[in-house]
C-alpha cells in the first residue's frame, strides 16, 4: 500500500463548477498537510497549508483534513480554466528536516 | 511566501558531460533541500535529502556518484549530473523548508534537463 493515494483523473468539469480532490494516507504520525496545483513543466506551488483537522479555507480554495480518517480534500469554487493543472496532495512529519510525501497528481481540466 | 530559485530552467547538454543545478532559497535559510525528479505525467520521486555541512542522504536506487549534491551554506544546495546519458533526462525539482519551523515546503522552478 502507498503512503499517499491519490485518483490520477483526469477530471473534467464545465467552468463554474465546484471541484473536489481528495487524498488518503496511511501513515498516521503525518501532521502536516499541503495541496499544491502544478502547470506543465513547471515547478508545484503551493496553494494551502494546514497542520490541524477542519477547514482552511483561502479564496475560492478550501482545505479539509479528517486525521481520524486519514482523509484529505480540496475544494476549488467558481472553478475557472486557469485552475486546469495537476494537483498535488502532500504531507510531511513534524520538523524541517523531514521530506514531503506527495500523491501522483490529479489532473483537472476546467472547460469554458 | 517564501521563494526558492532554481537555475537553470532548461539546459541541453551532450552525452558524457556534466551538468550542474542550483537551488536557493532567496528569504530564508534552509539546512536541509531536497532534490526531486519527475518524469512526465508522473509525480515527483525524490532523489535525495540535502543537508547543509553535511552528506546528503540518498533514496534506494539513487545512484550518489551520478548525482552529487553539496550544500554549501544555508541557501544553496546544487545537483551535478555526472556523466549525462539520454536516460538522465527529465524534470529535476528542488524544493526547502524554513530552518527550525515546521513551515510548508517551497519548490523552485525546475530544471528541464535534456541529454543530447
């Protein structure tokens, strides 16, 4: 079993739309949680950041984080074609000198 | 947020040479980077944890001679392919965490390596 599973998509919704990215884990010592978006050859940038179970919400963007389920989710709102990219679920433990555990992606696809 | 810089974006070079790439962290100190690498419509895979003052720690597979990170201060952490091949080419992906805060991880640009 991965440590972090991730549905690879792609998913393709009409503009306007609310999109849901969801990740699961395993390992249940992670304790932080990132979402990043990732256009074609580019580097991922970050887009939430969250350490606590509940909601964070950012803009048309809501994180969602159940440690109790080992269950992740990111809401996109009002979903615009700039938003079709590759979405990254991560998680990592506590300190700096830990590295990131990623998902494989979803991609999305907003259509006009 | 914070930034972290990769260079060079692209770079071509020839079977047998060596190519050189350079992250840094522009606004904050990192002791420890790490070097991704991503083939397309893949996720990243990481290669190896970079620690400043100190030898990096490579993922099973990786091959340390091939790929030589140094980390040199506190904001720079470079990754020489060694010895290119066409196999070598791919995405390379640099990213880093804030020294002493369990901040988010920050990515640079990356580097689009093609092996000619």
């Amino acid at each position: 079993q991965k440590e972090v599973e991730q549905d690879p998509g792609p998913l393709s919704v009409p503009e306007g739309a609310i999109v849901s990215l969801n990740c699961t884990y395993s390992n249940s010592a992670f304790q932080y949680f990132m979402w990043y978006r990732q256009y074609s050859r580019k580097g991922p940038e970050l887009l939430m950041y969250t350490y606590s179970s509940g909601n964070k919400e950012d803009g048309r963007f809501t994180a969602q984080v159940d440690k109790s389920s080992k269950y992740i989710s990111l809401f996109i709102r009002d979903s615009q074609p700039s938003d079709s990219a590759t979405y990254l679920c991560a998680m990592t433990l506590s300190g700096g000198y830990q590295k990131v555990t990623f998902g494989t992606g979803t991609k999305l696809q907003v259509i006009p | 947020g914070a930034v972290v810089s990769q260079h060079p974006s692209r770079v071509i070079c020839k079977s047998g040479t060596s190519v050189k790439i350079e992250c840094r962290s522009l606004d904050f100190q990192a002791t420890t980077m790490f070097w991704y690498r991503q083939f397309p419509k893949k996720s990243l895979m990481l290669m190896a944890t970079s620690n400043e003052g100190s030898k990096a720690t490579y993922e099973q597979g990786v091959e340390k001679d091939k790929f030589l990170i140094n980390h040199a201060s506190l904001t720079l952490s470079t990754l020489t392919v060694t010895s290119a091949h066409p196999e070598d080419s791919s995405f390379y992906i640099c990213s880093a965490r804030e020294q002493g805060r369990d901040t988010e991880a920050f990515f640079g640009q990356g580097t689009r390596l093609t092996v000619v």
